[in-house]
C-alpha cells in the first residue's frame, strides 16, 4: 500500500469517525442546540484534536439510574417523595407554618425535580470564617461515638488537611466508622497513600472519578463540588469551605477567607447522609450497599428550621439548583442578596435577575475584589456590569476573598451550599445546597451580608464605564470563554 493509500485511508477513519460522533451528538445525547453546534465545529474542523477534546470534555454521564439503585432503593426515595407531595398538594400533615404554606410552591418544584424531602426539625448554626467552623467540626469529630462521614471537593496537602486526616485515624483507632471522599481533580495533590494510616486502622478512603493514569481524566469535565460531613447521623455539616489553609486565611494571596458553612441537627442531616452515601456507592461500586441502612437518626429534634436539601448534577434530567435560584428570584417581593466568587450567568439567569429590578425588588450581588482563576474574574466583572443600567447594587467584597455561595430573598428564605452562578455548577459539576424557610436564618444571613457591605466598595456605573481599555479587552475575551470556565 503506498503512502498516499495511507493516507487516504487515515482520512476515511477520521472522516467516519466524525460522522458518527456528529450522529452521536445531535440525536443521541439531545444537548441544547447551542451546545450541539459548538461540538459540531470542533468535530469537523479540528478533527484529530476534535475528537480528543470531546472524549475528555464532551461526553455527556448517563441520566438514567447513574448511581445504581436498587428497585427498592428507588422505591424508598420516590415513595417518601410522593407522600409530601400529596401533603403539600392537600395541605396537610407538613409543617404549617406561614413561610411553609408562601412557598409551597418551591417545595413541589423541589420535590418533583431533585426528591428533595422537606424536614421541619432543623437548628442550624451558620458559620462564615474559617477558624469557627474548623474548630466546631474539629470537636464534632472528636466527640463522635459511632460513624463519621467526610466528602469535599478539596483537601490540601497542608497543616489543615494533615489535622483533619490525623484526628480522623485517632477515630478510626477507637472504632469509629471512618469514611473520606474527595475528588480528584479538586485535590490533585493528595493521593490515597496521604491517608494510609487511617486506612491502615480501618477508614475508608476513596475517589470521585479518579483518573486513569496521573493527569488523564476521561471526566475531567465533571467534578464533584460538594462539600458534606456527617457525624454519628446527627450532626451535618453543608456549605463552601475545603479543606486547606487558604481557608483559614492563611495563604496572601487570597488574605481572608470569607465564606458560608451550616452546622445543621434535625431531619435534614438524613438528608445530607443520604447525598453522601450516593456518591460513596458510585465510587466505591459497592452494590451491596443499600441507602436505607445508612439512614438511622431516628430521634425527632426540637428545631424549627424547614429545610429542603437540593442536588444537582451532570447526571439530572434538569438543572435543578439553577431552577430553584430562578423561582427565588422571580418571586421576590423586596429583595434579593447574593453572594458568589463566580457570577457567569446565562441568559435565563440574567433575564430573571432583570424582571426582578424592573419589577422594583433590590437586587444586591456581591462579588470579590481578586480572583481564583482569572478568567472567571474578568468574565464575572462583566456580567455584574450588565446589571447597572437596571439599578442592581453591585457590591466588591474587599477584605479578603469571597467565596460564599449564598442567596437570601425577602429576608424569609435563603439557599447556601456548593453553587457557583456559572454554566459549571449549573450543569457539569455535582453541587448541593440547602434552602432554609426561617426568617431568623434568612435574617441572620442578610445580616451577615450587610455587614460585609461595610467592607465592600460600591461598583458605579460611571466607575464601570470608566474602566480601562485594557480591562474591556480582558472582559471580552473572557465572555467569550465563559461557557466553558
């Protein structure tokens, strides 16, 4: 065969191959037209590397029993599901107070979309610097009898991440079921072998899609963001901080760490534990392992916290953490106070965010003054611009880093956990969230916020049009990339 056999040949192979990735796009995965023709472009003009790229970053998860259930396990869930849907629709047996009745609405919508139980029973503490909540999980931790569950998304190779994998082995040494999660790529520093006298003693340890060799990850695109702890089945802990010293505000960078964590006892912590053991049981592949039996609190709390705790990810049929923050925001009545490192919105969050202005809520997002990555920065700079003309108040968080992930609206109802406003929390990675309908927890995160805006500068339109020349260009760019931050 000569050379130019070859390479007719090599050119079919590619060509076919294309054809059938193109098929497998637009009639198989049924992604969003804008979506389908992006990959479409990649696939036919950069063929080779086309097809490279799609395998690391274009394969969609299968939505159909990604975590395996059992027929009795979706029964479990669904059946439990359905009843307070029943309840709700007929307005008995739930809770009865009047925020639980206002937003009965939010509750189907979360029920139908994510199975998110509704839990009455809950005290919540809220937790927004480092030092306070470490020290509160710290002891958690060391007063625990039978079982502690830890899932993050980062665990740093560092004096916080030794501490925390030291006072977990003390457990397991007592006898304490010890279990850690962490993802791959958000803790590439750390290995198994980081943890080897815990497993040694008993802890389990293992990995979110972990990668095929060192620095090949077929699911590079999709990472599990969730941040959870369980202890004895009691006590829950949701929210964003990792697990490494920049938390604490120890890295110059970043200078202070602000962020938001709730330390939760009452029904919602089965709710939490039940998140946890999923992405355990894909991890693990451990089908002899059946939800139900990790699900054991049984004493009833003295709490009043309604809470729905709310999952999303690459596997969901719909963005349902994005859904649940628009029907926040298109009910408000007064306001709306959001707090996120990244604000990358699509259009459907932009739109919602407009008719809320219009309609006169007060609109305040706040942001940081530095960024993580520097793309995500400029890119978020830009879209809290697009806001200005509609009156929104677009606050720049200066004393530090901002990372909460938090949403208070109308001072009665308010969502904190794991999701950033970008494409990636919306629809690649896995997040959670807990939304709390208690004025005295919405209050007291409103609260939280205000006085953070005493440390915040005011970004004017004027100053906003004022901007460098230099920095418009950066935005621009980064606008263009945002899908894919």
């Amino acid at each position: 065969m000569g050379f130019s056999s070859i390479i007719t040949l090599i050119v079919s192979i590619v060509t076919i191959i294309n054809i059938l990735l193109a098929i497998l796009v637009v009639f198989i995965e049924r992604r969003d037209i804008g979506t389908t023709w992006a990959w479409l472009m990649i696939l036919f003009f950069i063929p080779v590397v086309g097809f490279l790229v799609y395998l690391f970053f274009g394969r969609q998860l299968k939505q159909k029993n990604f975590y395996k259930l059992t027929v009795e396990e979706s029964d479990y869930l669904e059946g439990a599901a359905d009843e307070q849907i029943r309840q709700i629709k007929q307005a008995e047996g739930l809770d009865e107070s009047r925020l639980v009745q206002k937003y009965g609405h939010m509750l189907l919508m979360n029920l139908k979309s994510s199975t998110s139980l509704v839990t009455t029973d809950n005290d919540i503490t809220i937790f927004n610097d480092g030092e306070e909540k470490f020290d509160a999980l710290f002891q958690d931790i060391r007063d625990a009898k039978k079982e502690i569950n830890i899932q993050y998304y980062t665990i740093q190779r560092d004096l916080l991440g030794k501490k925390l994998r030291d006072e977990l082995t003390k457990k397991a040494k007592e006898g304490v079921k010890v279990r850690v999660l962490y993802d791959e790529i958000g803790s590439r520093k750390i290995t198994k072998s980081f943890f080897k006298n815990l497993i040694a003693h008993g802890g389990e340890v293992e990995v979110f899609f972990p990668s095929i060799v060192k620095f090949i990850n077929p699911r590079l695109n999709n990472r599990n963001h969730r941040k959870l702890c369980v202890i004895d089945g009691n006590i829950g802990y949701i929210g964003g901080f990792n697990i490494g010293k920049e938390y604490l505000g120890m890295v110059k960078k970043f200078g202070y760490w602000r962020d938001t964590h709730f330390r939760m006892i009452g029904e919602a912590v089965d709710q939490i534990q039940g998140r946890f053991i999923l992405d355990w049981k894909e991890a693990t592949r451990q089908k002899e392992t059946h939800l139900n039996e990790f699900l054991f609190r049984t004493e009833k709390n003295q709490g009043t916290s309604p809470v729905q705790i709310v999952a999303s990810g690459p596997n969901s049929y719909t963005e349902h953490i994005k859904m649940m923050y628009l029907k926040l925001i298109m009910n408000a009545k007064k306001s709306v106070y959001i707090q996120t490192p990244y604000f990358i919105p699509d259009a459907s969050f932009l739109d919602a965010c407009r008719i809320a202005l219009l309609g006169g809520v007060d609109v305040r997002i706040m942001i940081p003054n530095k960024p993580d990555h520097p793309f995500v920065y400029w890119a978020t700079l830009s879209y809290a611009g697009k806001l200005l003309e509609y009156g929104a108040k677009i606050l720049i968080y200066e004393n530090g880093f901002l990372h909460a992930k938090t949403i208070v609206v109308d001072e009665e109802v308010a969502s904190v956990g794991t999701t950033n406003i970008d494409e990636r929390s919306f629809s690649l990675n896995f997040e959670v969230n807990a939304i709390v309908y208690d004025e005295k927890v919405a209050g007291q995160l409103q609260d939280m916020f205000l006085q953070d805006t005493e440390q915040s500068s005011l970004l004017t339109t004027e100053r906003y049009q004022n901007r460098s020349t230099f920095i418009k260009f950066k935005e621009a760019i980064s606008r263009l990339l945002s899908p894919i931050l």
